[in-house]
C-alpha cells in the first residue's frame, strides 16, 4: 500500500471531496458533466479515471493506479 495517495485533480486544483460535492448539488453523474460544466477534467485528463471511480464508488481517495487496478 502507498502511502500517497490520489484525492485531487491537479490542473484544477480541486480536492475530489469537493468535486463530489459539487456534482451531488448539480445532479451529476459522469465525467463527461463535469467536463461539461467546465468543473473538472478539463485539461491533463489525469485525474478522469479517478473520477469515474468516484463517481462507481463515492469514494474520494485512491490508491495511485486504482484505475487499473481494480476489478470491475
């Protein structure tokens, strides 16, 4: 286990708890909505597979290459 772990979209500089809040207040449900909102996700694209798994999940910290990781 690292002990870093993966809990913000850098580019936009927000913590995933707060996309998370933000998305629950905006009935969103996917990445492509945020992107949409021009919230999150739109720039580097790295923190998208941490996002969809937040948004599977609920959860707001990962492991770094969770996205990969994890079985369906």
């Amino acid at each position: 286990m690292s002990n870093f772990l993966v809990s913000k979209c850098i580019c936009q500089e927000k913590e995933f708890t707060e996309v998370k809040e933000y998305a629950v207040k905006h009935n969103i449900s996917t990445v492509r909505e945020l992107q949409e909102h021009n919230y999150c996700a739109c720039k580097c694209g790295l923190c998208i597979p941490y996002l969809e798994l937040m948004f599977k999940t609920g959860e707001t910290e990962f492991e770094p290459g969770a996205s990969i990781n994890r079985k369906s």
